[in-house]
C-alpha cells in the first residue's frame, strides 16, 4: 500500500500527532465513551493527526489475551471518520497505527491497520533488543511491503533500545518509508538519525517525539551534507494534554521559520517551560516510570479522563510525582488548554 498523496502532503508540512492514550473504567475495562470523547477533544483542538496502538496507548492492548488492539483502533478510525464527516475536511486527518513484536505479529498488525483504513503504521523495533542492524532491516522492509512506515526511535528507558548512524542509514533506503518519530530523549542519537536521512538524499519527513526537548527540536536548522533539515512536527506523549496549546505552538514556530525571522527568546523560554512540565508529568525523576499515569492525571484534572488506571495495576504515579505535577500546573497556567477543554467536555462525552 502507498500512502495517499495528500496525506504524505500533511505529513511533510509537519503537523500535531498526539500520541492517544487508553481511556480505562475503575474496573480497568475498556471506556468507549471517553475514549471517544479524547479523541474528540484532539481533533476539536486542531490535531492533524492521531497515533493510536502506541506506547501513550500502552503497549499491553497489544496482547492477544487482553483483546484491545482491534477494538482500539477500530473506535479510533470510526471517531476520526464521524469528526472528518462532519467537518467536511478537505484533507483527512493522518491516521497512525502502532505496531510492534516480531515479523509474524508487526505484519498481522500492520494488515488490520490497513483493513481498518490507517494511512502508516509506527513500528515499534522493541523486540529485536539482541539483533543485528539487517535482522531488523529485514523486519522492517517486510512490513513496508503492507503499510507505509513512521520509523520510530523509543527512548531506552521505556523499551526501546539504541540504533546507531548505520540503521538509519539503511533505513532511509526503504522505499515505503514515510517519516520517522525521533524520541530517544538523546543528542547525540538525535542526530544520528537526521544525519542518516541528510546523507541518504531521501524527503523523509521528520517528526519530534523529544518529549524533553520539543521547542528546541522544532525551531533547529540542521545542516548535514550540504542539506538543511528541519523537524516538521511533532508525535508526542506530551501533545496528548494541553493539544490545543500545542496547535498554538506549532503554528507559530512554522511561522516564524516560513517567513525566515530569528527566534524570539520568549520562545527558547517557553521551550525550558514545557520542558520543566514534561519532567514532571512524564516523571523524569523516577526514570519515567509514571510517564502514562502522568498524562492520564492531568487529563483527569480536565475531566477527559475518570480516573488515571492503567492495564497494569502496578503503574501508578510515583512519590511526591503528584506535588510535582501541582507544581507545574500552578506555575505555567498559560501552558494548559483548561477552559478550551471545559467550554466543549460536555459535547465531547455525548
């Protein structure tokens, strides 16, 4: 399958892809309304696309004996259909589906995404932690040959696991490859990936997923091979609370850059701000590890969500995560999207 052109349009402007959560019941089923009702408030905020099946999704949804991938991504596709109905868009909202596990799994996923009517799958390379580079080449081309691919670097302390200069080198050569999501929250492996794609000569579009680092990644000219490279726009945890906020931001930056001014310092500012909510809503202190419980705790502030539980009854919010999120809430209120939120939660829920 290709990727219709219109879609790798918007993909290549650059545009906000929230990462979609998982709306869970206290008794930690499936909870189709406010799953719903999330996505709603996501494309109301000006979303140009969505990911569903990733890691904000919980990877678990993915297991056979939980049965919530095709159910997930099958609300997600009616929802997003509903909204562009209404809407009338002109151009489709991108829709993402998240792909992992060996070759036999990725390529049953990425077939149910296509069957589904997802334009890419963002493949996951977290189960080949002790392959070579062409082990996993391989498992990527085979998947391209049913989806079009988002590459995806996922941070090590969540799964993910490093993928040198070479990688993505090879990488970029595969046809069927249409952005990547840089996320390993590192510089120096940032880099390697813009790098690889610069020297390959490919348009491959290029997406941040630095939750740590977003304003800095989106405002950077990178120079490699006498080409000058940019991340477009940005698949993030991060832009799963507080999107419209998040539409704001990326309008103004692809503004700012469209028409060649210098980058005001409120901006590098703002950056260091959202940086500093990431780190508690993510739970940098504690290596991540109330990242998910984080999001869903401001959107339950917001009233999107009931409560903050996971498939995963151990996942929680960390030690004193809580006062660090009250922190930054109090700190930053022109960063959340509150009452964009209360004006429309009623309509959302219906």
């Amino acid at each position: 399958m290709k990727i219709p052109e219109n879609i790798l349009k918007k993909i290549k402007k650059g545009t906000v892809i929230p990462a979609h959560p998982l709306a869970l019941t206290e008794k930690r089923t499936f909870d189709e309304k406010r799953q719903k009702a999330l996505t709603r408030y996501y494309l109301s905020a000006g979303a140009g696309g969505l990911a569903i099946g990733v890691h904000t999704t919980q990877f678990e949804i993915h297991d056979k004996k939980i049965g919530l991938y095709r159910p997930v991504l099958e609300i997600g596709a009616e929802t997003i259909s509903e909204y562009e109905e209404k809407n009338q868009l002109e151009t489709p909202i991108i829709r993402i589906a998240g792909v992992i596990g060996k070759t036999k799994q990725a390529m049953s996923e990425a077939e149910l995404a296509h069957q589904l009517g997802y334009h890419a799958v963002l493949l996951s390379l977290s189960a080949f932690k002790g392959s070579t580079n062409d082990e996993m080449l391989s498992h990527v081309r085979k998947v391209s040959e049913i989806m079009p691919v988002f590459g995806f670097y996922l941070q090590t302390s969540v799964g993910g696991r490093v993928l040198n200069y070479d990688f993505w080198r090879k990488f970029a050569e595969i046809e069927n490859v249409v952005a990547i999501k840089i996320a390993p929250f590192n510089r120096y492996q940032t880099i390697d990936v813009i790098r690889a794609i610069a020297d390959s000569g490919r348009d491959i579009a290029l997406y941040t997923g630095n939750d740590d680092n977003i304003v800095s990644d989106l405002i950077t000219p990178f120079n490699f091979s006498n080409r000058k490279l940019r991340i477009v726009g940005g698949l993030l945890g991060h832009w799963a609370f507080w999107t419209s906020k998040a539409v704001e931001l990326l309008n103004r930056i692809h503004s700012i850059v469209e028409n060649e001014k210098s980058i005001p310092d409120f901006l590098l500012s703002l950056g260091v701000e959202i940086t500093d909510v990431n780190a508690a809503v993510f739970d940098a202190a504690n290596n991540f590890a109330g990242c998910i419980p984080g999001i869903h705790e401001i959107l339950r502030r917001q009233g999107l969500l009931k409560g903050i539980w996971t498939l995963n009854e151990k996942e929680t919010l960390s030690p004193g995560q809580k006062e660090e999120i009250d922190r930054v809430c109090k700190l930053y209120p022109h960063l959340n999207d509150d009452e964009f939120v209360s004006e429309h939660l009623d309509q959302w829920l219906k």
